[in-house]
C-alpha cells in the first residue's frame, strides 16, 4: 500500500469561514477549522510524479476552476510523496484520508489511490464552493467511510441505456463517493449482456415486440418494437475500466432462477414447460422460471464464465427473486428432485438451485449475492443477502455468520414517488421524499455490535418500468442520490435534515451546470395531514421561506395575493386545498391540490392490530381516516400496503355516532400482486372490548364494487368501530407471483 501527500501552495487572502459547516456532500467525520485562509493560485504546478490517472481525473473535473503546469521538485505546487505503511489497520483503510488546508497550502495524505481519490473528491467540492471569491479557508479534514459498500443500482433491462448513459451514472457515483455499481443485466423484459457461446440470448432476448405504458393498471402498450439493445463484451470491458479508473466495483446481476423469460425465449429448452416464450412486454413476475435441470446448470455456468472473465468484482449477483413455484410444483423432474434430494418443497428446491451455483461460483474464486428470497429453504454456505423486502433478510443473514447490503424499498428504491404523486411524473408507487432517504439507518438495531460487522454498507435501486430515457433516469437518482451518500459514509444526522437540505439546494448549483435534470420536489409544498379537534388540520410545508406559502381552500388556483399560510388549515368539511409557493409575486413551485372527503371517522383515534408493509405504510394508521381518498393509479403516499395480512382496524369515535354507512377503498392491481380482499365485516362496541358483527360482505360484493366498497348497515349509534378486511392469502396458480402471499391495499375507511 502506499501513502500520497499532495501539496498545493497558495497565497494568503482576506476572507474568513463565517459558517460552522461546509457545503460537502456526503460530510466528512471531522472538520476543524483553523485560523486563516488562502487563495487559490493562478497555476498549480504539478509534479510529474503524482498518480496520473486520479490526477488526470482531478484536472478534468476542475477545468474552467484551475490552471495547471508541471513544474520540478523546487517549484511544483503539486507534490506527491510516499510513506511506508504502518501497521496492519493502515491496510484496512484503504479509503481513509486526510486533509490539512493552511495559509500555503494544501496536504491531502491516504494509504492508497483509492482513498486519494476521494480526497480529491471533498477537494473538488471545495474549489467549485468557492470558487467565486478564489479564497478557501484553512481547515482540516480527518475523513473515512463508515461503510465499505456504497452502492447504486440501475435497471437496463425494462429500458435500456447507452454505454455513455452508463458511464454518466458512474460519474454520480464517483462524485459523492459511493463506491459499488450494481448493473441489472438480464431480466423477464430483456437480456442485454452479448454471450459469445449463447448468441440468441442477444439475437433473440434483447428485443420485445412492444413495451406497457402509462399506470399498470391501464394495461397499454405501445405497439412499438423494443430493441435489439444489449452492450457487447468489448464495451462491457470498456465500463468496466472506466468505472475502475473512478474506484468503482462494477457488479453485474445475472437473474436467477426467477425473471428469466428473455432467456428462455432464446432457449426454451430450459423451461419446465416446452413453451414457446417471448420476452416479455409487460412489466411484473412470470410463472416460466429456469427449469433446475442439469442443461439449465451447464447453460449457466457457461454464462458464467463469460460474466466472471468481463467483471474481475469479488461479488457477482444471481437475482434470486420473486421465482414463482407454479412451474416446478406441475414439473415432474423437480419433484423427482425434490424426492431425491430429501428436499421439504419447492423453497428447499430453490435453495438447492442456489447452492448450486454458489458451488461453481466459489470454484472460480468468487461469491455469490443475492436479494433475501435466496434465504428461501436455507442460504448457501457463503452467500451474501441483499435485504430488499425489509430489513429481515438482512437481519437474518447477519445473525447466522453471512454478510448483508441493506437496500430496504422502504428507503432505498428510487423508482418510488420523491414527492405529491400528484405532481410527479409516473412512477412505480410507494413514497420515498429526501428525508426519508436521509432518515434511514443501515445497521438494524436487532443486531450487537458483532453481528453488525456483518452489514457490508447500503445501496439504492433504480428500477425502469416507468423511466422512459436517462433524462428520467436523473430526475429519479438526484437528489436522493445525495442523501444516500451521506447516509453511507456513515455521517447522516436526521435530527440535522434542515442543514442537509440546505446543502443540497446549494449542489443543485453544480447540477445546472452540468445539465442534471435533477427534480425540484423539495421547492413544493409538501402536505401532511394532522389529528386536529375536530376533523383534522392540513399542514403545509416548504424548503424555501414558509411565508412565501399561498393556499386556497375552494379549488381556484393560488394567486400572489391568496391566503398566506401560517398555521395548519383546518378540515371540517369535504373541500379540495390548493397550494404553491411564491417569491416576489412570482409563482416558484408546481401547484399542489389536495381533496378532502370529510366522514364521521375523519381525525378519529384509529388503532390496527397487524401493521403494513414498511413500503407501503407512509402515515401509519392515521392514513385511513385522514380524509383523502387514495388515487387508483397511483401507489403513493395515500395506501396502506399488507403483505399476507388482514387489515383489522378500530376508530374510537370519541362518544356515541350515528352512521348508517362504512366504506372503504381498495386496490386490484394483480401484476403488482395486488388482489382484493377476500371479505369484509363490520363491528360495533360501546366499551372497545366487547364487539358485535352487524354486517359481513363476500368477495363478489367486493369484486362488483370495483375500487370504493360502500357497505350499508342500518341506523347504528356506537362509539367504537371495528372494520375487518380479510387477506386473498396465497396468490393462485395463472396469476404474476402465484405461490407468493398477495398484498392487500386500503385507504380510507369511512362512516356516514
């Protein structure tokens, strides 16, 4: 390992750090600030000796910033010395570096390029910050992750993108120090790796006769033929390198045994069933899965190979998702395999799937990584859990001796809606704002100090059902990306968000500059939805000055001159509250509209006794007698989502009501795994404790209601009511994620 000094000498100037934090992201563990100040030179003179590739780097990033020539020894202002390594943590902290800034200059020291590297990262943030005045002040920086993966993911399989695309996304990446590129690469949708052995997974896989468009639940297409598009060897290579020149791993995901309709349209004889298949144009999980046969196995190692000799990285992912069982449980040879093999079912046979690989992975010097389903039936003696569903998975893989990334879709799935769905371009659902994203903490509080040595760091996904081209692709990552960065290096304070939002309003600056279409969610009012006296109140927010804040609560467009916002609006009645943020008269944000549908239950004490999925769980219980009634097509921030549970529900009315009427709203979005409820009961109590059924409706009462159930119950007058909406259970054979437990959205529940 080696140490590098760099050393910029400066001249003194009269400015003074009048702030107690610097404009960095993601922050660094420890900054001192020192007396003094200096000024950047008109040349930097570089050494011929320091490590050309990241100060090449360096130069291109600070161009119109700097002026650079080299110079001798005497009289480099850039200057590269080696010191021997210490001991043996020194080797440990591979990206660990330090920085002194003082009136002459400036001392950047690290046990290797890679930690150089960042610290030219942090020092290219400064120069950009101040820039203007040409005056840094003198400061020193003692900075380390705390995280050893810092990741981002991105989908080309649903959309594809250029090989330029690509290296723009590892440019992000290198920027704010993350460190791991996880490359989704083949998919039900699409196979977009070139196999030299296997030429139809491109000639066949990389193309779909159309793509769905709009909401899932309008079930559009296109018409338009999709591809061919997949990146050849030569310039996966080519990534490859350069995301290597930026200190990035590039970890490629090949789907298995699940999500492999692309493949098996190029090779059907792979499949359970003899097909034919095509990749498909829909988005979702599909039934035809790799058939676990020895072809299947032969097939893939050969793949892997290929993969292995392009992606030197220690870890390759195998997917290992969503693999519907409806295929193996009617196939003959899996449940021959499952006799011989002493497995208990279908999961012990997926379990048996990936240990098998792992095997052959392991042969070949690496590891395997998969997301949590591949702890279906067991996890594979050295595989690495990629915890999406929760945290569980990620719990319990640290728990048994195995590492784990934390990329819960809670907090860490980009594909989400960062603001009011409402003003958002379409999105896959779910709501994950900035804060969110900042708020969250990898290292599971289930865990000791041992165990969570286990938690190998944090990554975000892209998935790219809904994001069209790379211009979307921006606006989904930034800001959230800038978030997540923090969160990784492990300096992230929640009770602090206000200081990061600030930060980042102030990168945007850098992001106009390079032509980021970065969304602008936090500009808009955010609504949120408050317990009140009676009914509730609705309390608007913004990242700018909140007196520049104009509402209206009759539906007409804010004006300059409308109401300005002070306290939270009081609800009382069913209106619709229209809201936007103005400067100078000027008009600064989207306009927000939010209806209300005042019942009896609106603002009422709500207790459930299961709770939702932490994806879909945005307001809690309080979501379901807020007065907003939740958008069909949309799965933002209005749905609860139950995952294989029952939704029983309890308003305390506070004093005997009179109501005549219950409703509630529901979903039916089956390739989301999405089903109605099974039934519906209605209880009433006077004590809380002691509850009578006074109505129960079936599923084709449901079914016939399509979205809002409204379910009439005679002249009652209770104090307590109880709603209890029952789980589809086990999605069915024929439908997207058969075998998996169905999820159950609600919103809403009503009394008249």
């Amino acid at each position: 390992m080696q140490r590098f000094l760099l050393v910029l000498s400066v001249f003194m100037s009269g400015l003074f750090f009048t702030q107690n934090r610097l404009s960095l992201i993601p922050y660094p563990q420890k900054v001192e600030l020192l007396k003094g100040e200096f000024t950047i030179p008109e040349n930097f003179k570089l050494d011929p000796g320091l490590p050309q590739q990241e100060t090449g780097y360096f130069k291109k990033q600070t161009e119109g910033l700097l002026k650079f020539r080299k110079g001798s020894k005497d009289t480099a202002h850039l200057v590269h010395v080696l010191f021997p390594v210490q001991s043996g943590e020194d080797r440990e902290k591979k990206e660990k570096y330090t920085i002194e800034i003082s009136p002459r200059q400036i001392v950047i020291a690290s046990n290797t390029k890679q930690g150089y590297f960042l610290a030219l990262q942090t020092l290219i943030q400064l120069f950009r910050q101040y820039k203007d005045s040409g005056k840094i002040p003198a400061m020193k920086i003692e900075d380390e992750p705390k995280f050893a993966w810092r990741g981002m993911h991105l989908d080309v399989c649903r959309h594809f993108f250029t090989v330029d695309e690509v290296k723009q996304y590892i440019d992000y990446l290198a920027m704010y120090k993350l460190n791991t590129f996880h490359w989704h690469l083949t998919d039900d949708q699409g196979w977009r790796i070139e196999i030299k052995k296997y030429p139809k997974l491109t000639q066949v896989g990389s193309r779909r006769k159309e793509s769905m468009t709009g909401a899932y639940v309008d079930n559009t297409f296109d018409g338009k033929p999709y591809g061919p598009y997949f990146y050849t060897q030569e310039q996966i290579r080519n990534v490859v390198q350069y995301a290597q020149e930026r200190h990035i791993t590039v970890v490629p995901e090949i789907e298995m045994p699940g999500h492999a309709l692309a493949a098996l349209s190029a090779y059907p004889e792979l499949a359970c069933t003899k097909g034919p298949f095509e990749p498909a144009a829909k988005w979702g999980v599909f039934d035809d899965v790799f058939c676990p046969k020895d072809e299947t196995f032969t097939f893939l190692e050969n793949v892997l190979n290929e993969v292995m000799q392009l992606f030197p990285s220690q870890y390759i992912h195998i997917g290992g998702d969503e693999c519907p069982k409806t295929r193996w449980k009617e196939c003959a040879h899996c449940q021959e395999l499952i006799k011989k093999n002493n497995l208990k079912d279908e999961h012990g046979l997926q379990s048996y799937f990936i240990q098998r690989i792992e095997k052959y992975v392991n042969s070949k010097g690496r590891k395997i990584i998969g997301w949590d389903e591949i702890l279906e039936g067991g996890l594979a003696p050295n595989a690495a859990v990629m915890s999406w569903t929760g945290i569980k998975g990620g719990v319990e893989a640290a728990k048994t001796g195995h590492f784990a990334v934390m990329t819960p879709g809670a907090y860490c799935y980009f594909d989400h809606y960062q603001g009011d769905p409402a003003t958002e371009p379409n999105a896959f659902g779910g709501f994950t704002p900035l804060d969110k994203v900042y708020s969250y903490q990898p290292i599971p509080e289930e865990l000791n100090a041992a165990q969570s040595k286990y938690i190998l760091g944090v990554q975000a996904n892209l998935w790219t059902e809904y994001i069209l081209d790379f211009r979307q692709v921006q606006y989904m990552i930034f800001p959230r990306l800038l978030a997540l960065s923090e969160v990784a290096w492990g300096t992230s304070d929640p009770k602090n968000y206000k200081e990061f939002e600030d930060r980042v309003i102030n990168e945007f600056k850098t992001l106009d500059k390079m032509g980021v279409h970065y969304a602008k969610s936090i500009y808009n009012i955010n609504g949120k939805v408050i317990p009140a006296n009676t009914g509730v109140g609705y309390e608007l927010s913004t990242s700018q000055n909140p007196s520049g804040i104009r509402y209206t609560t009759d539906g007409i467009e804010p004006q300059a001159n409308s109401q300005t916002y002070t306290n939270p609006v009081p609800v009382q009645k069913s209106q619709t509250i229209k809201s936007a943020y103005f400067e100078n008269a000027q008009l600064k944000s989207a306009v927000s509209s939010q209806d209300f549908t005042v019942s009896k239950t609106t603002g009422k004490k709500i207790t459930l006794e299961q709770q939702p999925g932490e994806n879909y769980s945005f307001g809690g219980a309080f979501t379901l007698v807020d007065g907003i009634i939740g958008n069909q097509r949309q799965l933002g921030k209005t749905w609860l989502g139950f995952q294989g549970k029952d939704v029983v529900a309890t308003i305390d009315f506070g004093q005997k009501t009179p109501f005549s009427e219950v409703y509630f709203n529901t979903l039916d979005n089956k390739g989301s795994w999405i089903h109605l409820a099974k039934s519906a009961r209605v209880f009433v109590s006077d004590n809380g404790t002691d509850f009578k059924m006074i109505k129960e409706i079936g599923k084709e009462e449901i079914l016939s209601a399509k979205g809002k159930i409204s379910i009439p119950v005679g002249n009652q007058n209770a104090k307590y009511l109880k709603v209890k909406i029952e789980n589809a259970g086990i999605i069915p054979a024929g439908n997207p994620g058969a075998d998996s437990k169905a999820w159950l959205f609600v919103d809403e529940i009503g009394a008249n």
